[in-house]
C-alpha cells in the first residue's frame, strides 16, 4: 500500500500531503457530495426557473422569483426570519462571552459545570420545542396550574408566549440551545491563548476592563464573531421551531417555502423552491464569512 506510506510518511514528518494524494483521499467522497447536493441545488434551481421535463431550457423564465420578491409577504417574511435569527445569536453571544469568561477564571476544569453546559447540545431543538409548547400554551401545564391556584379564572387569561407576534418561545429555544455551542468555542480560545497577553497588560498598568476590552475581546472576536454567523445561518434556515411554535402570519422564510413546495396548486411548488434558494443563498453567505472570520482567528494565533 504505497499511497498509505506516503501519507504516513509525511505527516510523520509535520508536512501535508501532496495535492495527488489529497486528491485520492478526497476524491470519492467529495464527487458523491458534489453529486448528492450540487445536483439538488441544480435541479431546484431548474424547477425554480420553470422547467418542465418534458419542456426545452429555453423557456426559462425568471418569473417565480419575481413573483416570490414582490410579493407584499416577502419583506414581512424575510422581517420576521431576520429578527428571530439575529435577536437569538445576539443574546447568546452576549451570555456564552461572560460564561466563558466566568468558567475559564472559575471553573474551566469544574466537570461538573461542564456536564449542565453540555445539556442543551445534547437535546433535540424539536424536543425542546414541543416541550415548551406543553408547557407554556394557553391550554398548558402552567395555565392549568395558575387555574388551579386561583392566579387566573381561564386558559384565555394566561398570557399569549406561544405563537406570539414577537415569537418570545421561538427566540428561548434558540438561545438556550446555541449558548453552549458559542461558550465552548470561547472557552477553547482562551485555554489556547494562555495569560501572557493579561499578564503583560496588568504589567503595563491595565486594570480589568481594559484588559478585556483591549486584549481579551480582540483574541476571542474572530471565534465570536465565527460562531455567531453559524448561529444566525442555523437559526435563518431553520423549519421546524417556527413552523411548531410560530405565529400563522407572517410565516418564516423556511415555513412559507415549505407551505408553497407541498401546496396541493402544482404551480405554486417552484415559488416555495425559489424562496428555499434564497433561503439557502444567505445561509450561504453567512457560513464564508464564518470561515473567513475563523481563519483570521487562526491566523493570529499563529503570529503570537
């Protein structure tokens, strides 16, 4: 087995391997992804754009995209999905930064601490969201339970927090479930980045804050910054959280797509494909620019 001696080889010796070999190795299960989701992609694509089997290309057309685009819906739609994805990333981002910062000062090697925090990963968002909705509807254990105390004569006096205008339950999911995801990641840059950098700012006479503000938060903004746009691009494409605790209008991007592509109207399955691509345009985008975030961060640690 020639080709596994040479990668033994120079990984033994710290050097990567050859492009051919990268290419043999990678080769097979990057032509079976390319085929399985480049060739989704495309086919949607033709559907999006009206194609028919049966039909020439040439008679492609644009108009399920504009169609999807003017629609009055589309802005409260992308609205809605926009404020769900980026109010939840926010205010994760904002409790995982002190926790992190909380566990690598107090309790970084707590296995305790580390076992509640890793809870929330370990739980399905479906399983989350169903239980919430148990929990919380208007007909649900708590509205039974304020009854029963005498808090509230009726289920219709309990208030309003699933299927909400401000898609409150919607945004504890999220936030409870990404915090862990965000917190690890910061909690893996401070262990790497050790304290010579605080030491040398408290040296030079820095107190706390602008040692965080001027050390601190520059070595943990790429990771931060990474994380969050993974946590927006989960939470903008996500389905089964708003289709499940959402309010009837306006739908999320990832649910009207979903109510079109299975309309009983054939005709209105490549709108409901076109607003999946847009969907998946911006998903798109969100995860370069985490990548090109994280490679920044690499890249600094590799200078110090």
């Amino acid at each position: 087995m020639p080709h596994r001696r040479n990668f033994t080889a120079t990984t033994t010796r710290g050097r990567t391997p050859s492009p051919r070999l990268l290419l043999l190795l990678l080769g097979p299960a990057v032509t079976l992804i390319a085929l399985l989701f480049g060739g989704g992609l495309l086919l949607g694509l033709l559907q999006a754009l009206g194609h028919v089997p049966s039909q020439s290309f040439e008679l492609l057309t644009l108009k399920h995209f504009i169609a999807v685009l003017t629609d009055p819906d589309f802005c409260k739609s992308l609205l809605l999905t926009f404020y769900i994805a980026f109010t939840s990333t926010t205010i994760a981002a904002f409790f995982s930064l002190g926790l992190a910062l909380l566990l690598h000062h107090y309790g970084a090697e707590d296995p305790l601490l580390h076992f509640f925090l890793q809870i929330p990963l370990t739980v399905p968002h479906l399983a989350v969201g169903i239980s919430l909705l148990m929990l919380l509807a208007p007909a649900g254990l708590f509205s039974r339970l304020f009854i029963f105390l005498g808090i509230i004569e009726s289920s219709s006096s309990f208030p309003l927090l699933v299927n909400d205008p401000f898609a409150l339950t919607i945004l504890l999911v999220y936030i409870w479930k990404e915090i862990p995801f965000i917190t690890f990641m910061l909690i893996t840059v401070l262990k790497n980045s050790g304290p010579e950098l605080a030491e040398a700012g408290a040296t030079l006479g820095a107190d706390k804050w602008q040692r965080f503000k001027h050390i601190t938060l520059p070595t943990l903004a790429p990771s931060l910054g990474g994380g969050c746009l993974v946590v927006f691009a989960f939470t903008f494409g996500a389905f089964e959280i708003p289709y499940l605790l959402g309010q009837t209008y306006p739908l999320t991007l990832p649910v009207w797509a979903y109510k079109n592509y299975s309309d009983i109207d054939l005709f209105a399955r490549p709108e409901g494909i076109a607003i999946g691509l847009i969907i998946a345009g911006i998903v798109a985008l969100s995860i370069l620019c985490s990548q090109l975030l994280l490679a920044e961060g690499k890249k600094r640690e590799a200078y110090r």
